[in-house]
C-alpha cells in the first residue's frame, strides 16, 4: 500500500448495536474498493474483521480490527482506516480504544431493529469525543423494514441534528435504489453498490422536499450571506452546499443518514464518498499532551514535518504471528529501523519494520505519516497507552480512557502445576485487553478475574484453552467477611504442661472488649499490680492476641475492634516462658472472644447506579431485594438518573447481568468499599455452617 500524507487520512470507527451489521458492511466497503475479490460472511467465519477463533465460533466481534482501505476520492486518492469496533457490552474496552484514535465515527442501524441500547452509547462516546458522525441505515433490503419510521425516532431521539441524505426507492416491496437529497437524483443499484441514475418516484416528492428543505436551511445558516441569498430565493451551487455540509457536519450540528444493505454491498460506495466528503483528516485536531522536558502542556497540530511522536492505542498478542503494538502517529514521521524512546517507561526500543494490519494480514508500508495508523511488531517494553517519541522531544500522551470492569470471579487451573502457565497466559491477554485484570487475594487464598461481564470471562476461559492450552474454572468468590464482639467479658486462660525436667506455666486473666474501631484488629493495653505477671512476658501474651486475630474463632476470618487488656496472672520462677504465657494468650482469647457475643461483619460498598428515568423504580426495587440502602438520587441533565446506595459486597454478585436485563443494557455502575456493618443471622448462620472446618480448636 502506498504512503499517505495526513491530508489524505481518514480514520473512522465503526459503532453501534451488536448484530447491527458493522462487520458486514466492512467487508461491503473492503469489497468495493477491490481491496478484496469476494465478501465473506459473518455466518461463515470468513470475513475480514471477524478472524480470530473466538469470533467465527461466536459469530460477533471481539476485537477491534482495523481495516486500511484506499479510495480514489473527488481530489485525489484517500486512505481509510476502518476501525471494526465490537457491538457487545462486554468488550466496550475495545470501542473506548478505537474511538480514542478516530477521527469520525459510522453510527451502523439496523433498519428493522431500529435504535437500540448500542445507538444510544455509540452517541454517547461520539459527544465524549466530540466526533463528527453519520448514521449508515442497513438491512434495507428487508422489506419488513421502515426507514420513514426510523427517520421519526432518529429525530426524535437526538433532535433537529438528523439530516436524511438518502431516501429509499422501493418497487415491488423490494429496495432498488436511493435518492441523493444533496444532489436530489434518483439513484438504481444495478451491481452491488454500483448505480444508474433514474427518475425520482413520485410517492418520494414529499419526504424529499420537506427533507431538501432541512438541508438548503443548514446551509444558509453557515455564513450571513448565505442567509440573505437564501431568504431572496437564489439557488446555491452544488459546491457551495457541500462545503457548507461539510462544516455542519465536522461540527456536529448536522448528522447525515445514509442508508443501504451491507449484505449486497448496496450503499457502501456512498458511504465511502460520504467520508471523503463530510469527515475531516487528522490534521483538523490537536495533539494534546505532556513535554516531559519542561513539565509545559504540548499542543500541535497533526504534522509529518516535526519531531517524531506517537501513541500505542492497542495491542495484539498472537501466539503464532507474535506481538504488535498499533500505534497512530501524532506527529513527524515514524520510519523502519530507527530507535524510539519509550517516555512511559524512559526506556529506548529499536523499530523494525512497520506494517499496515487488515485483519489478520499484515503488509510492509515504507513510513507512517502524522495521523495515519500502523503497527509495530515486537516491542519488548512498549503496552498500550504508551507514547513513544525521541528522547531529545519526550511528549507525553495521555492514555485510553477505559471502563473499569467490576464484574469478577474467582478462577483455579484445572491441571495441577500449570499455575505459572494460566498466569503467563492470562498476563498475554491482560496486554490485549485492558478491562481484564487478575488480582492475587492474598486474605480468601483465591484468585480473582475482573472483566466487563460474564461473556468477557466465558470468552478468556475459552481463550486460554484454545491459545495457550490451559484450562481454568471459574466459581463465586469468596467474601472478605470479619468477626468482632459486642460486649465486655473477663476471662482467664491457663497454660501448663508437665513432661518431665521443666515444664510450661503461664497465667492470665484478661478483659476483652468492643473498640467500634472496624479499621483496626485489636488494641492490647496491660493493668497489671504487683508483678503477678513479669514485664518481660507482656510482648508474648501479646503476640499470641495479635496471632489468633488473623483467623477468629467465629468463622476463621479476621478479627476488627477488639480491645485486649492484661489484668492479673501468675507465673511460676522456672516454668514460665514466653511460649506459655503466649499460649495462655491464646486460650484466653479463644474462650474470651465466643463469650463476648461474637458477630460476623460483612463488607459494604457505596454503588452508583446511571440509569435513564423510567427504570428507577424496577432499578432501586432490585437493590431493596439486595438489602440495599437508597441514599439518594440526582439528574445528570441527560434524561437520567444516578442511584446512589449502600450494598453488602456479597449481594453485587451478578449484579451486571440483571442490571442489564432490568435496563435492556442501557444501565451501568461502579462501586468502591465503604466499611464494614454487622451481618443478618441468615447470613451469619450460613457462613459459620460453610466454614466450620477451618475454625481452629484447642
């Protein structure tokens, strides 16, 4: 492929619903532009996006892939960086990495499913970035399918923004073709995306001219002068309206609908010619960072002719083809063989060859230009979020900004010994992914896999096996439970052995009591007259208190708010030690602690819930049955609320999964511990009952 300058640069994320037909209408514009000699099928596992095993077995996207394509444009040839971004919740890490590096975004609809819940949040992250978009209608060629009626809740949902390009030409109940608003012709498909002009259709006059109308008024509202020729009647040029379009459109006041059938590749020449036309190149954008030199905000312009500087937006690990880092260039120009500094890391790596990835193929490409996307194989320290640059310029990017996953499990390996293996493997996809994390829970002796939801981690499970040849299983996590007391107990422990020569004496009476401080395990103090216990034996009596409340008696959890204070004792002038009075310790915690009217605490979280107006009653009933506490609840002037609650850890499990059924996967929350509180006798009962068996006895 050639090299392209950044004014020659598209880069584009295509978003939307899962099952939208994104991936389709890839393969439908990779088809056109020759870049490939037939389309390949989602159902088949052949197409260009959709390569990795986990894919064609699922038959959805996983990954982002990027698809570089290369259009001959209105003045000149363009290079089109198409970013195949997946439709599911569960890998929106994907999505937030892609659009971090697009410059416009395709909104993709399914005709007869209409908006849906993945519409809404592609919206969404395009107003974040503040990304031109358009709205490509698909699966037009499905008679049961109402664009009218789509065009109404698109105008609905998002406002006077929604600027029809395309009306459908029907005949016979089946779609045939289009008429272009902008250059208002009517247009015939003949083969795949390729057209004659024909008539406009009588019944399409109406919805034209009120459309025509919408876009002559955008165009006027672009300069006073178009104003005023607009209110005396003068027509303007074909020209003069697309440069008008094209800066509503970058702007974001005008969202051009377009429409077609990805599975005939009808349209997807259009939407082509719509990207060269209304989207903007990279240069249009700042690069916003950090000079690591003087500690001063760096801006600058996209621009090939400056010093080097670039971020790492993804990674992708294969065992069989190795590692590639995609990076976009942000400015000057990355070259083959070079060495670049890793500002991140403050760490030098040598680039080898450069590569341009369409899907699983990778191809040679001389240079990367400021705004172009490429790739890098085999970077030893360089990951994701990374900025490389030269030494002598250090610029400093920010990273992805990526959801936090809080939805978790515990895992085990099934074969034993291949402990080393899952974690080498897991830390392989971790470096792919980075809303997968693998936390070591030293206090339950579990390991924990946090992802986005139950399909992420069903699909790392069949990753490890299918890539890395190891097996794992998940189950429910363990939860970090405490025990305390609540009442103030004087108990004396005893320790003494006699076996012959010296034997073991140690004595003491002991006060334990509630401190109400759930931070701390335990605060010892000594009141001891008379010597009845020695000085020297006081640190011993106390670390057999601090022993015993890492693993209470209660339910073999840790222990919180306990007050231990030595009062009385006895010793024997040979037989006492400070094994003994360590011991004594510890039999007078143990009778102490299950006198002093023992309870287990359970962990509780603050969570927030976003959720639009109408589910906050379904929502806040939902975490009543949970034993959640309503806090409170406040607008965030988008048409929805936040519900804040207190929750016990315990009743989050599987929490997204219902949240999503309850909202139709519109919903979303986050958490953070809070403190401690007494569990319900139920829940008590039934965790002292499960862990019987490690509750140590004298």
């Amino acid at each position: 492929m050639d090299v392209y300058g950044t004014k020659q640069i598209r880069n584009v994320a295509l978003l939307g619903h899962g099952g939208a037909g994104k991936t389709t209408l890839a393969e439908a514009m990779t088809f056109v532009t020759g870049a490939i000699s037939r389309m390949g099928k989602v159902i088949d596992g052949s197409t260009i996006s959709d390569y990795d095993k986990e894919e064609t077995k699922r038959q959805f996207s996983i990954s982002t892939s990027l698809i570089p394509l290369e259009y001959e444009g209105e003045e000149g040839k363009l290079k089109i960086n198409l970013l195949d971004t997946p439709g599911h919740f569960d890998f929106t890490g994907e999505v937030e990495e892609a659009i971090s590096v697009a410059d416009g975004a395709v909104i993709v609809i399914n005709c007869k499913a209409g908006i849906e819940v993945g519409t809404l949040k592609a919206w969404e992250l395009c107003n974040k970035y503040k990304l031109p978009r358009l709205f490509f209608v698909t699966n037009m060629d499905d008679d049961q399918a109402s664009y009218r009626e789509l065009l109404l809740k698109l105008d609905k949902e998002f406002g006077r923004k929604i600027a029809p390009f395309h009306l459908p030409i029907r005949e016979n109940e089946t779609f045939v073709g289009f008429v272009n608003v902008v250059k208002m012709v009517g247009r015939r498909f003949t083969t795949a995306s390729d057209y004659v002009e024909c008539s406009i259709p009588e019944y399409s006059k109406k919805n034209l001219g009120i459309a025509r109308e919408a876009l002559m008024e955008a165009v006027a509202e672009t300069s006073e002068e178009y104003m005023e020729r607009y209110f005396s009647g003068d027509a303007f040029t074909q020209k003069e309206i697309s440069t008008a379009l094209r800066q509503h459109v970058i702007e974001g006041d005008i969202v051009p609908v377009l429409l077609g059938s990805g599975i005939h590749a009808q349209g997807a020449n259009m939407l082509l010619q719509a990207i060269d036309k209304y989207f903007p190149s990279p240069d249009r954008y700042e690069c916003i960072g950090v000079d690591v030199s003087t500690g001063e905000r760096f801006t600058a312009k996209y621009n090939g002719d400056v010093s080097l500087s670039a971020r790492v937006f993804k990674t992708v690990v294969d065992p069989f083809i190795g590692k590639y880092s995609l990076l976009k260039i942000c400015t000057g120009t990355l070259k083959p063989d070079c060495n670049i500094y890793n500002v991140n890391k403050e760490m030098e790596e040598r680039v080898g060859k450069l590569y341009l990835l369409r899907g699983k193929e990778s191809m040679e490409v001389k240079e990367l230009k400021a705004g172009d996307i490429g790739a890098v194989s085999k970077l030893n320290v360089t990951q994701t979020g990374d900025t490389i640059a030269l030494r002598s310029a250090p610029i400093l990017y920010h990273r992805p900004d990526i959801s936090t996953p809080y939805t978790y499990m515990r895992y085990r390996t099934k074969t034993k010994g291949d402990d080393d293996k899952v974690s080498n493997a897991i830390s392989k996809l971790m470096e792919e992914d980075l809303t997968l994390k693998s936390v070591n829970d030293k206090e339950n002796r579990q390991s924990l896999l946090y992802a986005m939801g139950d399909q992420q981690l069903e699909v790392v499970v069949s990753k490890l096996l299918s890539r890395y040849k190891v097996e794992i299983e998940l189950s429910k996590p363990k939860f970090a439970f405490r025990e305390t007391i609540q009442k103030k107990v004087e108990v004396q422990g005893r320790y003494k052995k006699q076996s012959g020569g010296h034997g073991q004496y140690g004595d003491v009476k002991m006060i334990f009591e509630p401190t109400n401080d759930l931070e701390t395990p335990y605060v010892f103090e000594e009141n001891v007259f008379g010597g009845a216990v020695p000085k020297n034996y006081f640190p011993a009596v106390e670390k057999g208190i601090a022993e015993c409340v890492r693993k209470g008696p209660l339910a073999a959890y840790p222990i919180v708010g306990l007050k231990a204070i030595l009062t009385d004792g006895s010793y024997h002038p040979v037989d006492s030690s400070e094994l003994a009075f360590k011991m004594a310790a510890t039999m007078a915690f143990k009778k102490g602690f299950m006198e002093a009217n023992p309870v287990l605490l359970e962990p509780i979280v603050t969570l927030k819930v976003l959720v639009p107006d109408s589910f906050t009653g379904d929502v806040m009933g939902d975490l009543n049955r949970r034993r959640g506490r309503v806090l409170g609840m406040e607008s965030n002037h988008s048409n929805k609320q936040v519900i804040e609650a207190e929750i016990p850890m315990s009743e989050l499990f599987g929490y997204n999964t219902d949240l999503r059924s309850i909202t139709g996967g519109i919903g979303t929350y986050e958490y953070k511990f809070s403190h401690y509180e007494q569990a319900p006798m139920d829940v008590q009962k039934k965790e002292v009952e499960e862990r019987a068996g490690k509750v140590d006895t004298l």
